[in-house]
C-alpha cells in the first residue's frame, strides 16, 4: 500500500501544473481506477493531494509543497550553485537550469533567464520530470550504471507514454550519443523554436546527481554557437566544481 501511494504522489508530481486524471495515473501506476480513488481520496484527506472544482484532476496538495519547503538539501544545492548558473548566462547568453537526479525523475531546482530572453512555456524550478524525458533528464539517465538506467527506463515505461515526443523512435540513439559524448544537444520537441543542451556536473560521487541545461534560440543556435555553448558549459561546470571541493 506504502509502495502504492508513493507511486501516485509521485505521478501526480509529474503532471504539475496542469494536474492528472484519474484514469490517467490509474494505468500509469498500473492500479485499478477504483483502488487508485480510494488512495488519492485518503491523501486529499491529508492534503497531500488536491482535487480540482470539477473533480477531474488532481494535483500536489498544500501540506505536499509545506514538506517541500521543509526540507533544506533541494534549495541548499540551488543557493550554492547559483553562481555556476549566473556564469553561464553571462558566457553565453542563454536561459540555463539545474536538474536534480531524484529517484526515477529529473527535478528542477533552479533556473536563470539571460536578460532579453523571450518568454517561453518551459522547464519551472519544482518542475518534475521522468528520467531521459528533455535533455537535462537524459544526460542524467547516462550518467547511470547501463543496469541502473535499464532499471530507470523500464520503471518510467508507461509514464514516457505522455512525453512521447522526448523519448520516441530516437530515444536509444540520443541515450547512446550521451553516452558517448559526454553531453546531449536536440531541438525541444516541447517548446518550438529552443535547442537543448544538457551536461552532468562533475562528481566525486559515482553516477552524477546534477546537471545544467542550456536553451537556445534555434534561430541563434548555429552549428559554432552550439560548439561554444558546449565547450562554456564544460569549461566552467569543471572550474566551478574543483572550487567547491
């Protein structure tokens, strides 16, 4: 039951802010809807969830973002690399995010527009997505043991069924290319008109829990303007993780 309703809290999480159906996360959890209700009914008691006015979607209750916010590791890991992220705007002039590995998703705890930056529905800090979905959450899933990414990708299955156009027919061939490169760069098949670039950031801990991710202008985003975005983005991820240690 514990596994269960985890399973939901975290599904729900994923469909921030638009908020979930119930027969949405009842496949996705692989729960009958029935017994899916029931679960959300007793965590909307809690106010763990909430339930919209008509009663079709549910989303993260208030006493869910209160736990949030009482825990410190998310925005201790945010404060101290902000100035990384301040430095890659100015190098670069791109909007730049920090992604935290948790568990089987990817979550953004931080974000820095460069100025001028047009408005786009993009990633949000609290934004919670499964690993391998947009080029942050994919690097990240390279960055694991191939038996652990294995594990990762198998889990989140149902849940890519909703970002089909991040983890279509190329899915192998971008999680291969991280791999291999380092880094991973593709147009946003969520937001038009933005490139991606993601990289993990140096760890001494073994797979890598954070990366940045760069979004560019695709009209800007010139082969030479993508190899030095890349080549800034290593540069100063290195500079600024041998400064921490």
């Amino acid at each position: 039951m514990i596994d269960r309703t985890v399973s939901l809290l975290r599904l729900v999480a994923t469909y921030c802010p638009k908020g979930a159906r119930l027969t949405d996360l009842a496949k996705e959890a692989g729960l009958p809807a029935p017994t899916a209700r029931r679960i959300l009914k007793r965590l909307i008691q809690h106010g763990l969830i909430s339930q919209d006015v008509t009663g079709h979607r549910y989303s993260l209750g208030n006493f869910a973002r209160e736990l949030g916010l009482a825990s410190d590791g998310a925005r201790e890991e945010a404060s101290r690399h902000r100035p990384l992220l301040e430095a890659l705007v100015t190098e670069t002039n791109a909007t730049f995010y920090l992604l935290l590995r948790s568990g089987l998703d990817s979550l953004c705890i931080d974000r820095l527009d460069f100025a001028g930056a047009a408005k786009q529905p993009t990633l949000g800090i609290g934004d919670r997505l499964p690993l391998g979905a947009g080029v942050g959450g994919m690097i990240l899933l390279a960055a694991l043991p191939e038996d652990q990414a294995e594990q990762a990708i198998s889990a989140n299955a149902s849940v890519y069924r909703r970002f089909v156009r991040t983890t279509g027919s190329s899915f192998r061939d971008h999680l291969e290319a991280a791999r291999r490169d380092g880094y991973v760069v593709r147009r946003s098949p969520v937001t038009p008109g933005i490139v991606g670039i993601g990289i993990t950031l140096p760890s001494p801990d073994s797979p890598a829990r954070l990366a940045v991710a760069a979004a560019l202008e695709t009209a800007e985003a010139t082969p030479s303007r993508r190899s030095f975005t890349i080549a800034k983005m290593q540069e100063l991820t290195q500079h600024f993780t041998r400064r921490l240690c």
